[in-house]
C-alpha cells in the first residue's frame, strides 16, 4: 500500500481561534484614510456599513479572537477540511518534490469564502440587522453570503458583475437556493449604478462598480449593513482557520513546507493560508519561501504601485494603501473572476513590502494547462483562480525534476471548478487568448489614483 | 458546544473488501437469460462486452471481494466520505427523530458513481483493455467513468442522450476534461443510433437507447469493453463501502438506524448504502426498516412488473427479471435523470421481491421542496435523485413530529446538484410540472415485454 494521501482533523480539532497577524509584524500597516479628511478613519466612519464586532475586529491588536460557538457549530459542516499529498500529480510530473494542497472546495458553496461569510453574517444578525447587501463577480463570494445568510435567517441581496449574471447563471441559481436575491450589476436600483448606465447603458459591469452599488444600498439603510469577501483585515482574520488547521496536518504529514504558494485576488484565501505559517516564521521557527501567484492580466502585486487608493470604483470607499493597478482599471475578462481586482489587501500589501512574501505572475493558459494535469491525477477540477497557484507548483515542481531537490510545496486548494466548467470547454477548444498588458494601460489606470495621502 | 455533527473515519479504516450479499439471501436471485435461446448466459456470453474479473464478480458467490492496492489508492482520494448528522435540518423541521446522511457528493464528480468507475477502469486497464465505452443520461455517471479512466490510462467514449447533452453542457465539459470523447445519443455511429435517427430524426434519446449504442460499438471492437453504471451485481458490490462505513459510523455516532432510505435508479447506491445494514439484519442483528424511494414518474418498484425484460431498448442485452416498466418506456423528463430507467438492479428487484425492502414513490415537485429545504439547512444542494429520498426524510421526520417518536433516519445522499442547479432555477420559478402517469401508459410500454421465460 502506498503512504498516506489525506490528512485530516477530528471536527474537536477545528480551531477555536482566529489569528490576527497584525500584532506580530514587524512595522504596524498604515491606517486607512477617511477619503474626505484624508484622516485615519474611526469606527464611527464605518458604522453605517459593518456591525461593531466586526468594525472591533477590523482594528484589532489581539493576535487571536475566539471563534463564536454558533460560528463553530456551521464550520463543522465541512471543516476542518482535508490536507491531501498530491501524490498522483507528483508521479505524473516526475518530480522528488512533495506537493501538499489544503483543500477548500469541500464547503457547501465550493470554496474558502464562506469561512468569513459564516461569522460575518452571524456577528450582523446578533446585532439585530435585517438585510446584508454584497457585490459579487462570478459568484463564489455571493453564493458564500447566501448561503451564510440562511445559517442566521438574514435578508441577502447580492449585486453581481453584469457579465458574470448573464455567462455564468449557475451561481445565481445557487444564490437563489439559499434564499438571496441577486441584482446584475450595474442597476437601476443605485445612484452609482444609473450613473453607470447613462454613460454606458450597455456596460458589462466590475466589481469595483459592484461594490458601489452594494455600499451604497447599506450606507442608505439603517437596517442593512454591508459584507466584503476579501481585502479587509477581519475577512483574512477569518480565513486563518485554513492555515492553523494547515499546520496541524502538516505535523500530521511529518513534513515542513520548504513553500508556500497561493493564489492572490483580494488576498484572502492567501492570507488564510499563510499567516499561521508566517508567524512559526517570524517566531524563528521553519523559513518556508512564501509566494503569491497573480493572473498576468491583473498584476496589482508584480506591476502596480503600492500607495492610498478607493476599493471600488466610485471612490465611495475609504482609501487604503494597497498595490493597485488603479481603481479604474478593468482587466480583460479571465475566466479567473476572483483575481480581476484592481487593488489587494493593505494587510497583505504591507507583508510584500516588509519583504515576507515574493510575488509572481501567470498567464491563464498556462493556469488551464496546470489545471488539466491535475484534475486528471487528483480528480479536483480547480477553480481558474487556484488554477494559478498550481501553475506555479507545476513549474517549481519540474525544476525539482531538473536539480532533484525534494522539494515539500504546499498550496491552497481554494475552490473547485464545477460552476466554472465553461473557461475548461473554452481552453479545451483552444479558443482560450492571453495578452501582454503595456505599460501604458497600466500607467494610463494609474492615473485615476488620488494623490497620496499621509 | 452542540453534539458531534460529522463522523469520519480515517483513510486507514477504508473498507478492504467488498460485500455480496447474494449467498446471504434466503432464495438465489434468477439468472440472466440468452435473448436468443433463453438459456441462463455464460460467462463466454459477456466476454465480448467485460473483462474476465468482472464476469466473475457478477457471478461470485463469494461474500466478499478484496479490493485491489491500486483502487483503494485512488478511493482514498476523497474516501472515507463522511456521515453527517443533519442536526440543523431535524432543528428546521422540529422533529425529535435524528437524521443522518452519508454523503457521497466529495467524490471527484459529487456522486457515488466513482465507487464501480474506479474498479471498472482498473480491472479492464489490468487485462490490456484500451477503450472504454458507456452510456449516461444526465451525466454523473459519464464523468464518474471519464475520470476512472484518466486514472489508468484507458480511452473512454461517452453515448450522453441527446436531451442532456444539448441542455447539460456542463458535464459534457467536465468528461472532456478528463480526456474522454462525448457522442450525443443517438448519433450516426452506431446501427441502433441509425436506426433510431431513421425513424424520429430529432429523437432527444433515453437512457436504453444509449445503452444500445455503447454496447454495440463495445462489441464490434476487441480492444473495446463495455462500463455500466448500475444494475448489475458487480456494480452494486462495489458501492458497498457505502454502508460498511456507514455502519462503522453509525456506531461512532453510538446509534442505530431505525429506517434506511435511500433513492432507486438503477439501485446501485440504494443498494451500496443497505446491503451491509441488510447483511447484519439477515444474520439477527438491528431491523431496520427498509425503503428504497422512486420517482412517481418512473415507478419500476412500486408499478412495473417482476418479470423478464431487456436492459436496453434494442434488446441488445441479456434478459434480466427485474421490476420493470417494458424497455420500449420513456419516462417524462423529470429532473432527476438518474432515476429515469424503466427496470431496476435484478438484485435489488429481488430482494424487494423477498419482503425485504419496501418501496414508495414521491412526485419531483415535493422532492425539489425538500431539496431546497435540505440546502439552506444544511449547506449542500442535493442532486434531484437523492433529493427523492430527502422527501421521504422529510415526510418521515414530521410524521415523529407528530407522534413525538425519537426514530433514527439513514439516508443516501448520493451527489450534490451543483451541475444540475438549472433543475433548481425551474423550480423556483414556480414551473416544475408533475404528471399522473395513466395505467394506459404502463400497460402501453409493458406490451414491449418479450414473453417471459423460466
């Protein structure tokens, strides 16, 4: 018999905690700005939009923040979740490199995101509000809130990506099974949105667009708040059960990743997965490499500038300081929808600066040619998204091949590709393009940027 | 803290065998009959069509089977699958019974049906087989075979019915992501496809169709075998690691089932699911009661007839005494294609013959409430199959609502519908139709019985 393949905790090891990197870094992150004052904002600022559990949570010193019992009580759904060696792919590739994936594709919905959206909708409906209002691309975060929203019997209404709504029916489908009402983006239903369609009444929508409208759905509601999937400190804070679990079957494993690679959109299954490892790192314990995979088409890590921007389009945000491309930038329309994001988190943002983390670039062909080679060893489909990070993998695994270093790599495995099956039919039929983004387009996006603050 | 909600073994606890419960039956089941000369076939008869090894497994005596190194390598990819307590659907529908299911959706394409594709490829890649080919409706058990085949490296060509092909897209994708080829049934490549194309050229397909096109073609190709999906004696052993961990579960969970339900087909994960519970029932131990749940537009157990009747509707395959509707039967295109078959298992028709399971049926519109009701509880969205045995779940639960009895449900939950959400969307939309199959229409398609023999 072979050696084992999947690692995996009792549901009486799920964590009980949430950890809060903040505290352990070297140099605190840079505030977010009050987009009028160009003061930090207070939590005063964002009342109109988030519970104060979370808006506690957001600014946080405390390196760990329990994990409420009700919280823990729907994570048992499906967590812990499965660490599994790909062993199939390594034979595939011949390669002496370990390659492990923590698996998140087993949620309900398919991916990492509702390990925020389940505490997220449990802190709204303890503070007594009715309605949660989000934007959403292709779905994942959408479909995650929905389904979150069930869980503690609030109202949802997501606003997703016009052209996402009309290609890709199954996640609304989804949303509506668990209850939510879904809007395509842009709206009638938003001044943002209208604004949007006067100048474009044909526009196929952003997240950043998105975004607006669901901002300012809750900003105008005194019984609805708003929820973000990704970018916001409390949201990777939430992720990190990905990584404690991680690290405990790693142990399992017997074996130490030598790297650590995720993909990164806003940064949140990244940050999930990496933070506990980086903070073994940072307490003098195992040195792992850590590397963040962006699509090439949406290189806010690896071409854009680290400086105060707006979350979304509209400028209806605080300003973070993040790498971003612009928030008028739009990417071309990859099949990894997740990625397509003009900025990053400013918590992560601040990690690449301080140099704990490399970042790297792909193109999607290559992501779909990865994808492909481990579906057919490992049985997942991944996602486009995760697609990235095993690109990546792929190619440190074949160097392994090449100098015969063993390698131990291991990746976040953030979602399964079974609502994505038509950016594999388009791949499949070689219709699939990449293009080389100019620096002008870049520099052009660039310029929407406010001027810096602080 | 709530009670335990997911029982889990580890992958060192995956079964080792497989179970047969024929020489624990207290009648043998009837032999398959030669169409030609109504004799009981030989193994010589099916050598065209099976590898050695499964000819033999259909026809064993034996009570268990050992599972082969390179299968339990790749079962241990997403085996054991859990068994989850549906604490917050019993809470939903405040009932004191406790419902279990043992889900099967963590398979690589969310179904049981890769429990017999694994085998399958594997014992024909064994014995130098280099294509495979198959039939499906809907396509859960294509991509099962599709994927079973990548892992050995065998060619695999899917027959899907014209129906689903054109409006399933998705699981067309995720075949040809695996490596296989999908033909739309019926098509021009086959005498029985031809045939069927002369008389109705925009015929939409069916399930027996299909079946004739992949076993011809199967046939006529000495480096071609032929995969079914369900039915058969072998298929349904190896879907016994169902129940034998289920039962290792149950008893994790310090429970005993009081009622087994699960849904009909074919019978292969009703069959999976019961057949150990059933073994230790036989032997003296816990009584459960037994119910096997099918669609009231594709009635088999519940209003067919136990007699002789070909699998197929050419008459391509042996004869089989089974519960049967008449091969010349098309059910209404009820959402769940799995269960849209006019016989069932000869085995299972058996075992429903000896008083030892029961049969009910339920109409799709109650399944899909049930259904909707499960997902937003519990998290997963239940395939239209299971969905049926949910229903039943559901009836059962309020039944000890009423009569305050603390009765301990097993259920099947065979797949997730994240392919099938479109069946979702209509039924949201208020319409999902139910028709009252008329007698006329049985007698009609029984007349299609060949006279019966033994």
């Amino acid at each position: 018999m072979a050696g084992r393949t999947t690692f995996r905790l009792d549901e009486s090891d799920l964590p009980t905690r949430w950890y809060n990197i903040v505290p352990d870094l070297p140099k605190p992150p840079p505030p977010p700005l009050h987009p009028g004052t160009r003061e930090p904002i207070t939590p005063d600022d964002l009342a109109p939009l988030f519970p104060r559990a979370l808006i506690e949570q957001e600014a946080t010193q405390d390196r760990y923040v329990p994990i409420p019992d009700e919280v823990a009580e729907v994570y048992r759904l499906w967590r812990p979740s499965p660490l599994i060696r790909a062993r199939r792919l390594e034979r595939e590739l011949g390669t002496p490199a370990r390659i492990y994936y923590k698996y998140e594709g087993v949620s309900p919905v398919g991916s990492h995101k509702t390990n925020t959206a389940v505490p997220q909708a449990y802190y709204n409906a303890a503070e007594g509000v009715g309605l949660l209002t989000t934007e959403t691309g292709a779905g994942q975060w959408g479909s995650a809130l929905a389904f979150a929203s069930a869980q503690f019997g609030l109202d949802c209404e997501v606003w997703q990506v016009r052209a996402s709504y009309d290609q890709k029916p199954y996640r609304k489908i989804m949303m509506e099974t668990f209850g939510a009402t879904v809007h395509a983006s842009p709206s009638e239903l938003t001044e943002s949105g209208r604004a949007v369609l006067a100048r474009t009444p044909d526009s196929t929508g952003s997240l950043g667009i998105a975004i607006s409208e669901a901002v300012e759905m809750a900003a105008g509601n005194p019984n609805a708040r708003y929820a973000l999937g990704s970018v916001l400190n409390h949201v990777l804070m939430h992720q990190t059960v990905i990584g404690e679990e991680a690290l405990a079957q790693m142990a399992m494993a017997g074996d130490t990743p030598d790297l650590i690679v995720g993909c990164t959109g806003g940064g949140s299954n990244f940050g999930g997965l990496v933070f506990p490892f980086l903070r073994e790192k940072l307490a003098g314990g195992p040195q792992p490499e850590i590397r963040a995979v962006e699509p090439a088409a949406c290189p806010s890590l690896t071409r854009g500038v680290y400086t105060y921007d707006f979350g979304d389009t509209a400028g209806l945000t605080p300003l973070l300081k993040m790498h971003t491309l612009g928030h008028a930038f739009i990417p071309d329309p990859i099949h990894a929808g997740g990625l397509r994001y003009h900025g990053m988190s400013p918590l992560l943002s601040h990690i690449v600066d301080l140099g704990l983390v490399e970042a790297v670039s792909v193109p999607q062909n290559e992501c779909f040619a990865a994808g492909i080679r481990f579906a057919r060893a490992e049985g997942v489909i991944p996602a486009p998204e995760p697609s990235h990070a095993l690109a990546e993998c792929v190619r440190e695994a074949l160097r392994c091949r090449d100098s015969g270093e063993e390698k131990v790599i291991l990746t976040a495995l953030c979602g399964h590709a079974l609502l994505d099956l038509p950016a594999y039919a388009t791949y499949l039929s070689g219709d699939m393009t990449d293009r080389l983004l100019s620096d002008d387009e870049i520099r052009l996006a660039m310029a929407s940027v406010p001027e810096a603050a602080g």
